[in-house]
C-alpha cells in the first residue's frame, strides 16, 4: 500500500512542477442514497423489461409498424449484479478509499471531500471548490490565466 501511497503523491507533485492542476475528488455518500438509488434502476429495469414485452405484442399483432426499442437496453443494462456486491460492501469499500484519501492528502494539494447524499448541494459545492482551487492555482502564478477568461500576459 505505501508503494501505490508513494506513487500517488509522486503524481500529484510532478502535476504541481509541471503546472497542471490536478484536482483530487473523493465522493462520499452513505448507504441509504445507494440503497435508494439502486431501488430506482432496478425499477427502471423492471419497467423496460414490462414496455419491451409489450412492444413486441404490439408490433407481432400488427399495431404498430415502426417499434423502436432505442434505449430500453441502455436502461437494463444501468445495473448488473457487480452493483449489489459493491453495495453489500459499503463499509469496506469507504474504508478503503478513506485510507487512501488520509494517505495521499497533502496541505499543497488538498483533497476535496464531496457528500454526494444530496446531489444539488453537491453539485454546488463541487463547482465553488473547483473556482477556489482555480483561482488559487492562478494566485499562484501558475500559467492558467486563460482559465478563468483572462488574457495571458
């Protein structure tokens, strides 16, 4: 683990010399908004399974000649059973990336924390880091003065 520790950190450090900003992202949410997100695709899956079948009658008895099924797969195939496994080890998974994130932290380079449990908010607070860290990469005469719609000098 130290070995994969040491390499993150060499990246992030070679990204500052190099003057590139990298941002570092760990999304956290808790097991309920999983739960409840997996209860929607499965749903979803259920109710393209359901609109399939009856297109097919339709279209076997002549109703409608021109059936598109465009989608209705791309929403079946929006879960698979690797997502439960990932669910039923939540606490493992967290664990993990948790220590990864407390390993590789660093006070030039902070990670940014991001509690996806509440999307807009996440949104929000996604897109106001990413202007600090913006403008903080700038302030640091780093040579992204085009970023934030100014003109290189």
């Amino acid at each position: 683990k130290k070995k994969r520790y040491d390499e993150f950190i060499a990246f992030d450090k070679e990204c500052r010399e190099k003057d590139i900003l990298f941002l570092k992202l760990f999304f956290v949410t808790n097991r309920d908004s999983i739960a409840k997100t997996l209860g929607k695709r499965l749903a979803q899956k259920k109710m393209a399974r359901d609109l399939t079948t009856w297109l097919q009658a339709c279209r076997s008895r002549g109703e409608v000649d021109d059936v598109s099924f465009e989608g209705l797969e791309a929403i079946s195939a929006h879960i698979d059973p690797t997502d439960f496994i990932a669910f039923n080890q939540y606490e493992r998974n967290l664990r993990i990336f948790s220590n990864f994130v407390m390993n590789t932290d660093s006070d030039e380079n902070p990670w940014v924390v991001v509690n996806t449990g509440d999307r807009y908010a996440a949104r929000k607070a996604l897109m106001s880091s990413f202007r600090d860290h913006l403008k903080e990469f700038q302030s640091r005469g780093q040579r992204c003065s085009s970023c934030l719609g100014n003109k290189p000098s």
